[in-house]
C-alpha cells in the first residue's frame, strides 16, 4: 500500500504540477508573433509529448526512492524544480535568455540523474531518455527563438 501511495504522490507532482503550470504559463500573442527556426513543432504536439513524458518522470521518480538512490533523487527534485520554472520564464515573462539558462540547468539536471540511475536502475534511465532527447530540442529551441528574436 505504501509503495502505491508514493508512486500517485510521484505522479501528482509531475502530471499535476505539469498542467497547473500548463494553465498558468500558455503560448500566448508574443509567442505566436517571434520569428522562429524551421525546426520549430507545431503546437498541438507539446501538450501530448508532455504528458507522455511527466509519466515517465514520475515513474523514474517514484523508481528511485523506492531504492533509496538520494543523488539520483536530488537529481530529480531539482530538475522538476527547473521544469517548473522554464515555462512561466518563458511565457509570462518572455525572458528569453533567462529562460535559456534554466532549461540548460534542466538539461545538466537531468544528465546528471541519467548518470546515477544509469548502472543502478535502467528502467529509471530509459525513462528519462525521451525527456533528455526532448529538453535537447527545447534547448535548441529557446536558444534559436533568442537568436532570431534578439
């Protein structure tokens, strides 16, 4: 019972922290109105592809402190904290660079969790695969949305 309780706990904390911020930092006339690169997704896919991942966040998450890997879980806690932040960065205070410099934070992060789960737990590492693969193109999405957008 406890071990399910831990893993809703993991789960609400991504899934509902990610569409809370969801609610309150959304694409708005800024976002629609920069220039930017060809490699840019539409829109439709970023809630979906989001979603996705925020369960397997959460798995890994949950994964972790079932076996007690504090770096690795300190790891976690921090990359939510910047997944959290990017977003309202981004969208409400259109402050690109800094936006730029927490998402590598997030990518550090999340490189970081890879390398302490990698050898110890490899269903919490190829959960956070697609994740880094996707904050790689976030990544390179602000910095060229920065570039273009000066």
């Amino acid at each position: 019972m406890k071990s399910v309780l831990s893993l809703v706990i993991f789960l609400a904390v991504s899934l509902g922290g990610g569409a809370w911020i969801g609610t309150i930092a959304r694409p708005d006339g800024w976002y629609r109105h920069l220039a930017k690169p060809w490699f840019n997704a539409p829109d439709w896919i970023f809630a979906p592809v989001w979603s996705v991942l925020y369960v397997l966040i959460a798995l890994a998450g949950w994964r972790i402190w079932q076996s007690k890997n504090r770096k690795a879980l300190s790891a976690w806690v921090i990359q939510m904290a910047l997944n959290f932040l990017w977003p309202p960065l981004f969208f409400n205070a259109h402050a690109t660079l800094p936006a730029l410099v927490v998402i590598l934070g997030l990518l550090a992060s999340i490189l970081i969790f890879l390398g302490r789960t990698g050898e110890r737990d490899r269903f919490a590492f190829w959960c956070f695969v697609p994740y880094a693969v996707w904050v790689s193109y976030a990544s390179l999405l602000n910095a060229a949305i920065l570039k273009l957008n000066g």
